[in-house]
C-alpha cells in the first residue's frame, strides 16, 4: 500500500471509511478488500448521481450567449430551456449575474410593433434612449391616448474581453448562426449593445416606433 505523494494514506483512509460503512471488508491477507452485500446499490446510486452531474448542461454556455449579444428576457429564458436549463434555473441564474456586476438591462418601450418584429433590423435601427423622466413620460401618454405598447427588457452581458472572446469561437464552433443574423442587423445589434453598456445607470430606457 505504499504510493508516491502520499497517495497511499489517502488511500487507507478511503478504504477505512468504506469499511466503516460496512460496504467492504479485508480478507484474510489484509491486503485485499471485497464488497459486501448491499455495497452494489450504494455505488450503483453514487454512479448514478455522477452521471446525473456530467449530463447537467455548463452555464458557461449562457454567459457566452449574453456576452456576444443582447437578449430580452423571455427570448433568454427560451434559448437557456432549449440549453437544458428550466426557466427558475435561467432565473437565478440571472440573478447571481447581476450580483456579480455582469449585467446591464435596458427598458424599452415599443409603440406600433408586433412581437415578431422585435430585435429586427428595422427594432435596432430605431431604437432612441432617453433619461428615466422621458420615459414615464411617453409611457403616460401612450397609457392615455390608448396606444397599443409594449415594454420589453432587454439583458446585456458586460464580460471582461477574455470572455467574450471565448465565446465568439464557442458559438463559432458549435454552429449558432441565429444568433448572428445578416451583417447589417448584426451591426445595429453591436451599436445597441456598446451604447447601453457605455451608459452609467442601470436600467437604461429606450423608445422605439
């Protein structure tokens, strides 16, 4: 039982335990243990919660997403369910990002658009970001006159350079060219994204029509 490093205690230790558990025993050389009964099912549930752990989708992948474009929160919480995550997973997860200062939202107010039409070409191009007393403002009048809006949140990732390009090759190499678009619309996405990231305040509010 001697081993390099010290491997070896760690391994006597290992074993004791197990004994302990009374899932192994020594024969009679004392240097060979054998399973006893019952001990299959403990390690066959053990296995069982590993591999349960390896299937468990990496939110790396979700960083990546939001750190190469924004998203509005429901379209986030689709992609993630569709990365493996439930919609309470994609939650707190969103909330320990914000904790840790990696995420900017913007409010933004949608006059004359139907949802397919957001995050268009023609959503990015338009959109105007105006100070919070503006947009309760606008909002107001919309709410009087009876106009058809929405307000949608948008989430933007602020990541450190390293990330962001790590997740460039991550969705290069696993093929999300939805995410991408045209490269018009994916230049309005980049603009709208610099400009809410070069922004102080947090939430950032917008109008669009």
């Amino acid at each position: 039982m001697n081993e390099v490093g010290g491997r070896g205690n760690r391994t006597v230790r290992a074993l004791s335990y197990l004994e302990k558990r009374g899932l192994i025993q020594k024969t009679g050389d004392k240097e060979t243990w054998v399973l006893r009964q019952g001990a299959f099912r403990f390690f066959e549930g053990m296995l069982a919660i590993y591999r349960k752990v390896e299937r468990r989708p990496s939110q790396s992948v979700l960083r990546y997403l939001l750190a190469i474009r924004p998203f509005r929160l429901q379209a986030f919480l689709q992609k993630a369910k569709g990365e493996g995550f439930t919609r309470k997973e994609g939650l707190r997860f969103l909330k320990r990002e914000r904790q840790r200062g990696y995420l900017k939202e913007a409010v933004i107010l949608l006059l004359g658009f139907q949802t397919v039409q957001i995050e268009s070409f023609r959503f990015y191009r338009r959109v105007k970001f105006v100070d919070p007393d503006e947009f309760r403002s606008f909002k107001a009048q919309c709410e009087t006159k009876k106009l058809d809006f929405m307000e949608e949140e948008f989430l933007v990732g602020r990541y450190p350079p390293a990330l962001v390009r790590r997740a460039q090759r991550f969705l290069e190499k696993n093929d999300h060219r939805a995410l991408t678009q045209s490269p018009s619309t994916w230049f309005f996405i980049q603009e709208f994204r610099k400009r809410i990231l070069s922004k102080n305040e947090s939430p950032v509010y917008g109008i669009c029509h």
